[in-house]
C-alpha cells in the first residue's frame, strides 16, 4: 500500500526535510525578531474594528514614517483584553513589541518591577513632555521620580441619557441623589427601566459601579485617603456606597432585575437605551465611540452629563480619571529613539490628537489640556465637551479614582469577583469591604499599588 | 498484522536476511516517529515540566519567579472557591454522565430501527458539534435571552412560563443553563458513537432474543448495551476527564458568574493566571486537576486489566422471558461471529458459568 525507500533515499529526503524547516524556522525567525536596531520599531495596538485601525495606519502610521525618514514601524492589532496576556507572554520569551502598551498604570508597574521598561526621562526632556502634557496624568507614569509610562486613552465614567425620552417626561439629568431616585422611581413606575446595564457580556464590568458609588458617594477625598493607606476601605463611608448600589440593584433600577444585570450584554442594554426602553446608562465614555449605532435606529436623540453627588460634599461636576492604557519603551528596543518618537508622535501634538478623536472618538484620547476650541468642528460637540471637561477637571485636580486605574490588579479582580456576591447576598456589604481592605493591604505592602494622584480638594 | 505474518513464514534458513529486514523496518518506524517525539517534547514535555516547576514558585507571569516549596499546593487546600468550583466540576460530571449519555444511547438505538432518513438525522444531530463554541453560545444566549429570547416568544403567544427568567443571570439556573447549552453540541457526538458501535452488534443476536421472546427494552438491556460496553466506557472516560476540564462553555457564556455560581476549576485557573497574575498559584491548581484526570484514568486502567467491565446483568430485565435460556442461547449462536459479539459472549458466557 505505500511505496518502499530504501535506509538511503530516507535518509536523504529525511534530510532535506529537515533542512527545509530549519531554513523555514530562521525566516521565520527573522521575520519575527523586531528591528534589531535597524531603523525599525515593533508597536501592539489595541485598535479594533477595519475603520480605526485603517485610519490609523493611513492617517498616523504613513504620516510618523513620512516624518521619520529611516524609521519602519511595524504596527500589529491584538485584542485589548487579551493584550497584557499577550505582551506578557512574548516577554517572558524575550519577545514582544519595542513600545509596549499595558492596560493601566497598575499593570505598568509589574513590568517596571521586572526592569523591562526603558526610562524615558531624557525623552521627556527632548520632547518637553512636562511642559505638553497633563502633568497629573504624566505623574501616573513616574516611579520613584523616573518616568517610564506615558497614560494614554483617557477615560471617564458618565451617565447617559436618552434625550428624547426625557424631553417628552419633561425632565432633566439628575442633580443630586435625590432628583435621581424620584426620577428612577418615577421612570419604573412608567415600565422603563432608570438604568440600561448589564455585565453578561463582561463581569468585570461591574467594576464601573462600584467606582462610581464610591467616588460619588464616598468621595474623592475619602478614596485618595484609602488608597493612600490613611483609612482602610472598611470604613462606613466605602460601605454605605456598596449597600446604596446593591439597594439600587435589588430594587431593579439597573437592568430590570438583580439576574437581568447578571445577564444583560452590552448589546442589548445600549439598545434599550436607544429605544427608550431605558431612560439612563452609566458607562465610561469609550461608549462614545458606539452609542450612535445604538441611537439611530430609533430615531432618538441623545446627551451626556456628569455624575451626580449621591451625598452632601461630594463635588457637583467630579470626573472619573481612568487610564486605558500606557506606553513604554521596551527596554530591549532595537531602535528606543524611534520608539519614543512614535510615543512622542501619538500623544504630545495636540492639533494633530485633536483630529484623530474627532475622526475616532475614545481610541486616540491623548492626556493633553484641551479645550472645546481645539477641536475641528466637524466633531460632535458633545464628545467635544466631554473631552475637554475631563481634560479641564484634570487640570484643576477635579477628579476621582477609577478601579481599573487605580487599584492593584489583585483588588481589582477582588472587586470584580466579590461585590457580585453583595448582590447574590452571600456576603454582606461589610464583609465585601472588610475583604477590600485586607486584599488591599496585601498589595500595599507589596508595592503594587500604582502612584495615587491627589485631587484638588484633598 | 502484515509484520507479523511476514515474521511467522520466515524458516530458519531465512533467519538472517528476514532479521536485517526487520531491524531496517523498525529504523524506518522510529526515525518516522522521531519528530513527532520531538514535537511532543516541546510542546507537551517542556511545559509540563514548566508547569511542575512554577507550581512550587510565586510567579506573576513576568519577572523571576520565586520558589515557595509546597505553599500554593497548602492555599489550594484552603482556598474555599477552589473548592465551590471544584463541587461544579462534580455537577458538570454527573449531568454529563447522565443526560446526553442516556439521549445518545436512546436516540442512537431509534436511529438504528429506521432507514429512511436515517443519514438526515445523523448529520443533524452531530452539526452543533462540529460548530465552533463561541457560535453555540451565542445562539442559545440569544434564544434564552429574558428579553428577545424563547420565554418572551412564548408569553407572547399566551405561554408565559418562561417569560422573564434569566437563565445565565440566576444563581441556581446558571451552572445547569451552561451545560445544557454545552449538552446541545455534545450530544450528537455521544449518538453517533453508540450508533457505530449499534452497528457494528451482531443482528443475529437480536434475532436470537426474539426467538427467547425478548421484548425491545429486553433486547436493549441484554444486548445493545453489552454489544457496545467497550464505546460505552470510552464514552463514560471521555465524558469525566472533559468534565474535570470544561473551560470554553463556561467562559463564553457566564465567566463562572453570576458570584461564582458556574465557576470550574478551568475558569478559576484561567482567572488566577491572567486576571490576577498568580501564575505560579494557577500552576498548582492545573496540576491538582490534572491529577485527579489521572487518578480517574488509572482507576480505569487498573480495573479492566483486573477484568472488570461495565456488564448489565439481565437477572432484572429478564421478565417475561427466560433469561437464563437467553443468555446460553446466545453464547451459542455468536461465539464465533463476529468482534463485538465476542465481545457480549465473553461476559455472557462467564455469566452462564455462574453457579445456577
């Protein structure tokens, strides 16, 4: 049934095989090896969907490398949430791209620690990065006084609303607790639930909220105390805000029912937003890059506004400040110079940033001190807004804490897996913050949690 | 079996040149065999051994990793979300080993008494299996979505039952919802096994109950499933070691949630290596499962070299007809007709032998 060799012609035709997968491994090899200090420069984006990441290979790749004479950049997509999985993998082979993205300044650190970033303070001196950039949102890349990170794709949590459905209830976004529970009272009684939401597609999404309850209710102030050190999180104020969001989650106003939060995905509460369905939806402002498609179908008109205080001190107009990725120099860049010069590129231009976020809203967010004039008018002027409130509130020190951002990988994968069982009530709100606190700790004193800027008023 | 054959007609005369010709054979078969040995050393062997390594280490996944004795394994011991998870893993075990093994048998002996359409039926039934998982999920979180899902279809037609009820988002209907959806693909597969193995009994055996006067679940009891113990424990192996391994359905549809209520040991893993970055801690907890895999496997291994084997006895379905007379019947018939018969014969026949 098979044709017979003999020991010799397989020893010769073994032989070229081999031959050919080793000639095969080294092209491939070289294919692979990054630039080598060849003038080329290896970057992982985190870009999703063919219409950003076509714009940003024809409007900011070909431009950098027109600019750039000599410098090649190499640019590869991964998926965001596989993206530190990724990078960590490559790493550990001694791979990975020369400029490194990872998904906030708590995981920048763990790469710091292992000495796998280059220090970019003589960068920031060339590219006068101090005088450019937000200096709050630079301070988030320094450790022990070097800089190695740069924030980048910044973001907040904001409450959406479906305009149109308001307008015809004749009411406004809620200013403080109290507006919003009647308003959240009085939409339910209609049969529209007060708040799309859902983490079916995502647990960890449900981190949003307890962010949001804590630095609307609790305060910025109280967290920059906590995650300081100076209080612990089991203090009352951190766990009335976990017993006022699983009120509110008991009583439906998220998502229609405790198991509908459990269940929802994203799809199908942006699309109870956009047909009415739901009259509000908390969410970071990267949904501004989607929530037209949600919108249009229905004809509804939309809007943003600022969180409110759910207790008397907190700030009136606070913005989350969340950091969805940071750029680093991979410290066995062939080519640093070209790296930092696509850092520098990217983030420090700001005519230039302008443009990409008006033409991608969320994917280019640069920690620049914009204002609503700096952008093209061809924008939507509520993204423009929200851009530059944060910016504004960023500057003046007017902002909060986010999980992702601000809390050490370990508290945070803590919050996400634990306050669900607040919800389920299996552990109380006490005991969820009692575990916070002893989590917290743990990573405190391991040096994990990331560098805590402080907000102006505390 | 060539080989074999070649050696026997070999005379002693021919000792020499058959015994360079075979030693030539088994060169060509090993230096065949050398890369896939390569391949598996390093894609299996190193990172186990990696993997056995890092499981007595404190690793973030970067950096060095630092050696901590026998600690992770202390924690597992310890850690009472290892433990929920693994009691799921059990759950996921026992609904397997039940409900699409008793749908595979019962829809592969049906499918087997007709022959019209029968080929329809049989690529129907194995189409969710060959379809990836992410496509499977997503279609049955839609069709079970409380919103645009089958229960608001059906209050919308006057059946309300279902209406409203989040199978993923409920605590006590998670864990089960998931593994129905994961049952919906795996079952098609379990059928079409029996259904081979169906085919491969000998008719004349099923003829031979008849004339016992066996009625059809008589025939099904005493020999459909003797006839198939061999794909029956393969099927029963199989379905505990992906059982203790479950990771896809699992993580597509819920992440282990709501609070934990579907986590397995796969998506703890998963968790613990790469949301919380205790990559030496995940190490511990593969291998305990791994174990556990193994200890399933050897107990298996050990039993049927100890010639225990899955045997329905007919003493409870024998009502109406005379088992015993059945059984030595039988033996009689097919002792040398065919593989699988033998198979049946060998425990019929120790059967027979048994003190009357």
């Amino acid at each position: 049934m098979y044709a017979q060799i003999s020991r010799r012609q397989f020893l010769a035709r073994g032989g070229k095989a081999a031959l050919g997968v080793g000639l095969a491994g080294s092209l491939l090899a070289g294919c692979g090896s990054g630039g080598g200090g060849s003038g080329q420069v290896t970057y992982w984006s985190n870009l999703t969907g063919s219409g950003p990441q076509d714009y940003f290979k024809k409007n900011i790749v070909k431009p950098f490398e027109k600019a750039n004479k000599g410098t090649d950049l190499k640019v590869s997509f991964q998926p965001p949430d596989q993206m530190d999985r990724l990078v960590r993998t490559a790493l550990q082979g001694g791979e990975g791209p020369d400029i490194i993205m990872t998904p906030g300044p708590a995981y920048a650190q763990e790469y710091i620690d292992a000495n796998l970033f280059a220090e970019l303070d003589d960068y920031s001196d060339q590219y006068k990065w101090d005088d450019k950039l937000l200096g709050r949102a630079l301070d988030l890349g320094r450790y022990e006084d070097k800089l190695y990170a740069i924030p980048y794709q910044l973001q907040t949590m904001l409450l959406y609303y479906n305009k149109t459905l308001f307008e015809d209830k004749g009411m406004q976004p809620p200013k403080n607790r109290d507006e919003l529970e009647s308003m959240a009272e009085e939409l339910q009684g209609q049969g529209i639930t007060p708040f799309a939401a859902g983490i079916g597609d995502d647990p960890a999404a449900i981190e949003w909220f307890p962010t949001v309850f804590w630095n609307h209710y609790s305060g910025p102030d109280a967290l920059y105390q906590a995650l300081t050190g100076e209080i612990p999180f089991s203090d009352p104020v951190f766990v009335e805000a976990i017993e006022l969001f699983n009120n509110y989650v008991q009583k439906g106003w998220f998502g229609g029912s405790r198991e509908k939060f459990f269940s929802n995905g994203f799809d199908a509460l942006h699309a109870d937003l956009g047909d009415g369905k739901a009259g509000m939806n908390i969410e970071g402002s990267w949904f501004l890059a989607d929530i037209n498609d949600f919108i249009a179908d229905s004809g509804d008109e939309w809007d943003w506004a600022p969180l409110p205080p759910l207790r008397s001190g907190v700030p009136a107009e606070l913005y989350e400040l969340g950091i969805g990725s940071t750029l680093s120099v991979n410290r066995r860049a062939g080519d640093a110079d070209g790296a930092a010069a696509f850092i520098d590129y990217l983030t420090a231009n700001k005519k230039r940033a302008a443009e990409w976020m008006a033409a991608v809203p969320s994917a280019f967010n640069a920690p620049l001190p914009f204002t609503e004039s700096d952008f093209p008018a061809s924008m939507d002027q509520r993204v423009a807004r929200q851009l530059a409130a944060l910016s504004e509130a960023t500057g003046k020190g007017n902002f909060g804490y986010t999980a992702g951002t601000f809390w050490p990988s370990k508290s945070d994968v803590y919050i996400q897996e634990e306050s669900q069982k607040v919800l389920t009530g299996d552990i109380t709100a006490a005991e969820f913050c009692q575990g916070l606190d002893e989590q917290f700790t743990t990573d405190r004193k391991e040096g994990a949690v990331p560098k805590i800027i402080k907000p102006g008023g505390a | 079996m060539e080989q074999g054959a070649v050696e026997e007609t070999g005379g002693p005369t021919k000792r020499s040149p058959a015994g360079g010709l075979r030693r030539r054979r088994h060169l060509t078969a090993w230096l065949f065999m050398v890369p896939m040995v390569v391949i598996n050393v390093l894609v299996i062997l190193g990172p186990s051994v990696a993997t056995i390594y890092f499981s007595f280490t404190e690793w973030s996944g970067i950096g060095p990793a630092e050696f901590v004795g026998l600690q992770n394994y202390r924690d597992l011991l310890a850690d009472g979300d290892f433990w929920i998870a693994m009691w799921h893993n059990v759950v996921w075990t026992i609904l397997f080993l039940t409900v699409p093994i008793a749908m595979g048998l019962l829809g592969a002996f049906l499918l087997s008494q007709i022959k019209r359409f029968q080929m329809f039926f049989r690529i129907a039934y194995f189409i969710p299996f060959v379809v990836a998982s992410v496509v499977n999920c997503a279609l049955w979180q839609n069709i079970l979505d409380p919103e645009r899902g089958i229960g608001s279809t059906l209050a919308s037609i006057g059946i309300p039952f279902l209406d409203g009820v989040s199978f993923f988002g409920n605590t006590r209907l998670a864990l089960p919802s998931v593994a129905f959806v994961n049952n919906w693909a795996w079952w098609g597969f379990v059928l079409l096994l029996f259904l081979t193995a169906l085919q491969s009994v000998d008719h004349e055996l099923y003829e031979a109950a008849r004339i016992d006067g066996a009625g059809r679940w008589q025939q099904f009891l005493n020999v459909t499933l003797p006839g198939i113990r061999p794909t029956f424990i393969f099927v029963v192996l199989l379905t505990i070691i992906n059982s203790l391994l479950v990771f896809d359905y699992v993580f597509i549809v819920t992440r282990g949630g709501p609070a934990g209520a579907s986590e397995v040991v796969g998506t703890l893993m998963w968790k613990q290596a790469f949301e919380r970055f205790e990559a030496g801690y995940a190490s511990a907890m593969g291998l305990s499962l791994s174990f556990v895999s193994g200890v399933i496997v050897l107990i298996f291994i050990f039993l049927r070299r100890r010639g225990w084997e899955v045997r329905i006895s007919p003493r409870g379905a024998a009502k109406g007809a005379n088992p015993q007379r059945y059984r030595t019947t039988s033996s009689s018939l097919s002792w040398r007709s065919s593989p699988s018969g033998r198979s049946w014969l060998s425990c019929s026949t120790r059967s027979s032998r048994a003190p009357r």
